[in-house]
C-alpha cells in the first residue's frame, strides 16, 4: 500500500486519542492532525519524535483536519501507527498469494472483507481453489520491546471476543486465522501481550490449541509505504 502524500512533523502532544498536536518540519507551524491509531502508543508519540503525516489539504472532502498521523520513527526504527493499514496490506497478501496463508490453494477464488459470523464482523472471509472456506482476523502491532513484539497495547475485549469466535467458526470445520501484522520491518518474536491483557492471552493460547491458526508478519515499511514481509516466529 502506499499514501498519496506525506510530511514529516515533530510530535508536541496528544491531548486525546483521536489528536496529536506537532510542529510541521516544512515550515514550524504547530497543528493538530488525526491520530489513525486510538491505542495507547505511549511509548511512541514521545515529546521531539519524529512523525510521518498523510497530507490531505488538496482533497478534504468532509475531513475537519488537514493531516493524518501515520507512522513515527522510534530511534532509526519507522513504524506505522496507522490502524486501517493491517487490513490493506493483509487484502493485497490475500490477493496476490505473497506470502500464501497455510491451509489455503491459490488463487483464492473469493476473497470477502468485513464478514459477520456470529455476533461480530470478521476482516475477511475467503474461499481457496479448492473450495475451502476460511475466515480471517487482522491485528495491528506497533508494540516493541528490546525486538519482541506484544498484542495488544491495551486491553482489548473485542480482540478477545473475535478469538472465541474463530474458535467456533474452526470448530465448524472452516479455516480460521489470527493474523498479527506488525508495522515494522525489525523483530524477533511475537507473543500475546500478558501482562497487560491477561485475558486476551488466554484466549490466544486457547486458540492455538483449538484450530485457530495464529501468524505473525513484519512489514516494509517506508514513509509513504507498507507491504508484508516476512513470517516471524511465535
């Protein structure tokens, strides 16, 4: 995937979870912009981070802002806090077979987005070469610590809940899938985010033991990019 127009700021503040205040690089204004990721990302917008914004001046339609807050620089490491990216790059995986998900025979032959199955909507529900019917999950990750990577940064009970539900959909003979999209390019291993959602981990290492296929990718990311990578170990 990749944006149509980015700029680079320096982050100030988050006053809420859907704001950030930054001084714009190109010419030192101080602006509040979107936040596209309503998770904690505490240890990412620091006060002086250095933060990619999507620029949307010349196509507001309805927005009220003027730029959106995408990625941040953690170090020399870029990650991309932008919360509708994982689904992007997880349907163009879907549709170009790169990488291929276990289990499935491509071409996919459908390849359905927002699929409800029991009481929520799953990211995607699909249909391999053979017939296989399968639904799958996305989640982003932007939390890294000495390069292990944890889902999620904050409790999550509709996380939870979308693991129960591919535990039923499993046990009803579809293919069912966790897919964890970390949103950087450096990691080593991924694991569910214990200490912080006990319950969550819980249902993911239940999960696991019932049907659910968990995978875990890093991404490619650039300022204006990002596309899957590589298969990280659980």
């Amino acid at each position: 995937m990749k944006y149509e127009k980015i700029c680079k700021a320096e982050f100030i503040e988050r006053p809420n979870r859907f704001v950030a205040v930054v001084r714009l690089k190109e010419d030192g204004r101080v602006v509040r912009v979107h936040v596209k990721n309503t998770g904690r990302c505490r240890e990412l917008l620091v006060p002086g981070a250095e933060v990619i914004l999507e620029d949307f001046r010349d196509r507001m339609g309805s927005r009220k802002m003027e730029y959106s807050l995408i990625a941040v620089y953690k170090g020399d490491l870029l990650i991309n806090m932008d919360s509708q990216a994982p689904n992007i790059v997880v349907g163009e995986m879907l549709r170009e077979g790169r990488p291929e998900l276990p289990g499935l025979e491509y071409p996919l032959s459908l390849i359905k987005p927002e699929a409800k199955y029991g009481d929520s909507r799953l990211d995607f529900y699909v249909e391999d070469a053979a017939g296989a019917k399968a639904f799958i999950e996305v989640k982003g990750v932007t939390l890294e610590e000495e390069g292990i990577v944890r889902f999620p940064d904050a409790p999550t009970e509709r996380g939870t809940k979308h693991l129960k539900e591919l535990v039923k959909a499993a046990g009803e003979g579809y293919g069912a899938y966790a897919v964890f999209v970390v949103q950087m390019d450096r990691a080593e291993r991924f694991e569910p985010n214990e200490k912080t959602d006990t319950a969550f981990a819980e249902a993911f290492h239940y999960a696991c033991g019932h049907g659910v296929e968990a995978l875990a990718y890093t991404c490619s990311v650039g300022e204006d990019s990002m596309t899957i990578s590589k298969q990280l170990d659980l």
